[in-house]
C-alpha cells in the first residue's frame, strides 16, 4: 500500500477565515483518505474555529514535528503548535501585527519541513498583507516568503479552477508597473517554467496559450508594441525549443478557448488579467498553485475576510480543491 503524503496545513491570519477553513476541511474524511494533513498554527485557535463551525473534533498538539501521531483517532485534528501566539490577546476580524507576525512564522516552519523532507507538500489558508506589513515583513506574499527563503530565482504563481489553469507572468504589481515587465526574456522563462512543470505533471506536449497584453493584440500596432517587440518573438524562441506556444492572442477570446479545452494552460500577463477569469469560472473552487519552488506549495485562492471571520460562515471549498491537488501532486499523479 502507498504511503500517503504529509501535508503541512497553514492556518493563515488568526484572525481572518483562515482556521474557520481549516478546521471544516481537516476534519473531512476524504481529505484523510488521501493524504495525512496537520495544521502548523495556534491549537486555541483551531478549537474557537471547531466550535464556531459546529465540529465536535478537538485538537492534538505537538511542539515539534516528530511529535505528531496520525495513529490515534480515525480522523485526528494534529496541530504542530509554535506557541507563538496568545489568540486570546487578539481581536478576530481585526489588523493585527501579532496576528501577522505569527502566521508568517508558521509559514516558515512549512518551509523549513520542506526543506528537510519531512513533508511531501505544504497547503496555505490566506495571510493578511497589512497585518504582514505591520509585524515588520515586506515579503508579504506567501510565493515571495518562501521565494525568500528557499533562493529560489524563477517562479510563478497558477490560479487553477476545473480544467482552467493559468500562469502569471506577474502578480503584485501595480498595473502602471505590470507592462514593464512583460519583456522578451519574462515571457520566455515563464514559458519554460510552465512547460518543465506541466511535463512532470503528465503533460506530455503542454499547450500553452499566451495572453496579449493590449486590446485587440494591439491592432496590428495602433494600441501598443509590446505584442509585435516582447511577446510574439518569445512564443516564436519557445517553439523553436520545442514549447508549444501559442499567441499572443486577445484575452477575451484566449480564455474561452481554453476553458473549453483548446489549452491546458495559459499565460497571462498581469494579475486581474489571469485572475478574473478563474473566479467567475468557478470561485468557490479556484486555487492557487505555484511553480518554481522546490516543494509543491497549494493554496486557497481567497484573502482573510475579517467581515466574516469567526462566524463560522467562510466556504471551504477552495481550500478542500487545495488540499486535492496537492496530494495529487505530492502522490506524482496528473494534474486533474
């Protein structure tokens, strides 16, 4: 029999959504039947989000990685608590630098895991960037974190929802700024990283289909250059070894096309560019994937929600999708 995957389940901000979705999905049983999940977090926190989703289950808390036990309980709720956090000092719903601080440090630990093999993949519930931002981080994206802290230098981030998959070319930027980096050299990397990772997933030939930055692919010139100087000569070097890609091709008529299979991937340029399609395609179940990092990171594809949270009332479907994935990915399975 398989052994299934570890994987290091993040809580996210405390005091957003992030531990309501957690403790629905950890307590899931076809979430056990694939892999064996543990929460990195505060255990007081994840008993609050137990109680305020109904749930009946309660945590088991280890400080240390090796003291985790699936063996005992049919579904055990594992907590590998930092102790880092005294969650009755903060407000939920609230901007917090304890709040942030925290969940950024669970966020290295999962790195750390990774690192050492310890885990097969790492699934996150959403941070806050101004709660980040005030505990004194200014990687404030969980793909920059661990860009950070693993030195990676090429990744990217896939928003995935059905069979929609898309890449971004870039995703916090300001769109003033966005354009400058859709150059030559961006757009071939990406595409090379797309490729290499679609291959390990079970794409044999992955087809990738390029978003065009203006309207119209500029209109043969009239709306912008960037198609003609930076995008149409990156697709034509990716053919030449031997990506299939293609484009640029307007946005409003790529994304219906690979929605209907013509894709298995497209790339996109900017962040709402890649993300407005994946959301109204199927929001509840869009998630986040990220490529280039040395362990398989999924993630749900959602912020805090402060205006909800501790209401028991966050969907947790996005972050059921993430954790599927992930064992998928982590079990070398094609991605489905």
């Amino acid at each position: 029999m398989t052994t299934k995957p570890i994987i290091a389940v993040t809580m996210g901000d405390p005091a957003g959504v992030g531990p309501e979705v957690v403790a629905k999905a950890i307590v899931d049983k076809a979430v056990h039947a694939r892999c064996r999940p543990f929460v990195v977090g505060s255990a007081a926190a994840l008993d609050a989000a137990l109680r305020i989703t109904g749930s009946r289950a309660k945590t088991r808390a280890a400080h240390s990685f090796d003291d985790l036990n699936w063996d005992n309980g049919a579904v055990p709720v594992l907590v590998l608590d930092l102790e880092n956090l005294d969650f009755g000092r903060i407000a939920v719903g609230k901007v917090s630098a304890e709040a942030g601080k925290a969940s950024v440090e669970w966020v290295l630990k999962t790195g750390e895991l990774a690192a050492a093999g310890k885990i097969a993949a790492i699934t996150t519930a959403p941070i806050n960037k101004e709660a980040c931002s005030l505990a004194g981080y200014k990687d404030i994206g969980h793909m920059e974190i661990f860009q950070k802290q693993t030195g990676a230098t090429h990744v990217a981030t896939m928003l995935v929802a059905d069979s929609l998959r898309v890449v971004h070319l870039t995703t916090h930027k300001s769109l003033r700024h966005a354009p400058d980096y859709v150059t030559k050299a961006n757009v071939l990397a990406k595409l090379q990283l797309t490729d290499g990772h679609f291959k390990r997933w079970g794409f044999p030939k992955p087809r990738i289909g390029v978003a065009a930055l203006n309207p119209h692919a500029s209109d043969g010139g009239l709306l912008g250059n960037e198609e003609a100087q930076q995008l149409t000569p990156a697709v034509q070097e990716a053919r030449a070894l031997g990506i299939e890609a293609t484009g640029p091709v307007p946005s409003d008529t790529l994304f219906p096309l690979a929605i209907a299979g013509r894709y298995d991937v497209v790339l996109a340029m900017y962040h709402d560019q890649g993300h407005i399609p994946v959301k109204v395609h199927n929001w509840a179940k869009s998630i986040a994937v990220n490529l280039g990092l040395p362990f398989i990171r999924t993630s749900v594809d959602h912020g805090t929600a402060f205006d909800i949270a501790g209401k028991g009332l966050a969907d947790h479907q996005s972050m059921l999708e993430a954790l599927r994935v992930a064992s998928l990915l982590a079990s070398e399975s094609r991605l489905a």
